[in-house]
C-alpha cells in the first residue's frame, strides 16, 4: 500500500456576486407556479418554531424522508413519503414554505427541486434539470426575499463537475452561475442577497499517492468521487453490531487480505518497552 490514508474534506468558500450572472438557461415545462407572496411576507407566527430535518428512521439505509419537530425533539412529524429519496430541507425566509431535492424513485442523478407547504401538503416541482441534459438538482437555498432558489446540479458518477444555478420561484428563469473543473456544491445566500456563498473542491485529483477514507451513505464512492482511489468507504452511520445497542458507523475495506495485513502494522498504537 502507498502512502497514507488521510480522511479528506477540504472545500474552499468561494463568494460570487449576483450581476456576475450569465444568461438565462430555457426551462422545461410542465412545473407548477408556486406563490411569490407564500414564500416571504409579513405573517411570520410559526417562523422559528419548528426544526425540518431529514431521516431514514422509517427504512434505514433505504429511503430518507423531510420530517418536522419542535425545538426540543417533541412531536415529530414525516412530511414527505416516497418510493425515492428526498434530502436537504430548507424553510423560505418565513417559514411557511420548505424546499427540498427528491428523485422521486428514480436514480441518483435524478433529483430535482421541489417546494411544499410546512405542513407537507401542496407539493410542486421547481426544477427539471435531468431533462434539460443538466443532471439532477440538489440542496436548494432561499434568496432572503423568497423569489427565488439557489442550487448545485448534480452527476451521477463524477460524468461532470456540479455546477451552482439559480432559478426563480415560478420555476423561470433558471441560470448558470458557474463553470469549472472542480466541483461546485452547497450554495446560500448572503443576508442581503447580494452574494452567494458555496464550497468548491479545490483539492480534486490532488494527492494521488494517498489512500483516502470517504464517507458517502447517500451513493457509492463512484457516483460522489469520480475516480478518486480509496481504502475505506463508510456506507453508513445508523449501523448494527452485536453487543452495541445504539447505532453506528460501518465501513467497507477496499482491498485483500495481504492488504489488510500490510494496513494493521501501520494502525496498531504503540507499546512503550518494558523496564522491570
């Protein structure tokens, strides 16, 4: 084995201003208007009493589902339930409506955007990124006036970097904002909604004499890291062993025995000599 396994997740923030937006990109059709005014106006009586999160305590390691709470854990309810996956949450600036990416029971890259009421009710598709040739649609953030939503695209199999895009909130409007050979994910907004902040993977194709430990328990390694060799891949954090009663992370060993044998030396604590 070849030099050392080192667990990775440098990510560089990156700020990009909003005139520096290139043209809009033609949309699909057949996506459902959503209410400009539901989004951000001054009714404001639930926002910050309630936690959206997202959880796969229904099917674990099978689908994750958006689920609400009280600040303090108490009475949790699922909001969303379908044959697929649905991730990433996020409120509008006033609470009362919640944006989130789904396959919907297709594959990885097949997610898209989607807005609903707090209370589940009212589901609208935003985006349609897959059948634009763009790849799916992840991790949507709400501009501080609620008009429009922030996003990364997403490939599955590294095919092509993920790209930010923004999109308005009748699903128009829908704009590249950048381009480049690493991977560009996770974008919000500044307060002001003047800037947007996002993580770009400046170490991609970096190191390649180290062995690395990834974590993905939404795909395989290949679907989230491209190419990117690797010695331990942990698939999941609400994991079963005998003789432990809490859940915990799992990972896979990607290699042979005699690879394993060269792996342990390195790994075993030292042992101070004996004086007596």
């Amino acid at each position: 084995m070849k030099g050392n396994t080192t667990r990775v997740a440098a990510m560089a923030l990156t700020l990009v201003a909003c005139t520096e937006f290139e043209g809009p990109i033609e949309p699909a059709p057949a996506r459902s208007p959503v209410d400009v005014d539901a989004a951000f106006s001054s009714a404001r009586a639930s926002f910050g009493s309630k936690i959206v999160f997202t959880s796969d305590s229904g099917a674990p390691n099978v689908s994750t589902e958006i689920f609400v709470a009280n600040p303090d854990g108490s009475e949790q309810r699922q909001l969303t339930e379908t044959a697929g996956n649905s991730n990433g949450p996020a409120w509008s600036p006033n609470g009362r409506l919640i944006a989130f990416h789904s396959n919907r029971g297709g594959g990885f890259e097949e997610s898209d955007i989607y807005v609903m009421n707090a209370d589940g009710s009212d589901v609208r598709r935003l985006t349609n990124l897959y059948a634009l040739g763009l790849g799916g649609a992840h991790f949507g953030n709400w501009s501080p006036n609620g008009r429009q939503v922030v996003l990364n695209s997403f490939w599955g199999g590294g095919k092509k970097p993920r790209e930010i895009y923004v999109v308005d909130l009748d699903g128009n409007g829908l704009t590249n904002l950048t381009n480049h050979s690493a991977d560009d994910i996770r974008p919000d907004w500044s307060p002001d909604g003047r800037r947007i902040a996002f993580h770009r993977e400046v170490l991609e194709g970096q190191l390649p004499g180290y062995n690395f430990w990834l974590r993905s328990v939404a795909a395989e390694p290949h679907e989230i890291y491209r190419n990117r060799p690797w010695l331990f891949w942990q698939f999941t954090t609400t994991g079963c062993v005998s003789g432990i009663d809490k859940p915990v992370d799992r990972n896979v060993f990607n290699g042979t025995p005699a690879d394993w044998r060269q792996v342990l030396p390195q790994r075993a604590p030292k042992r101070s000599a004996r004086t007596d």
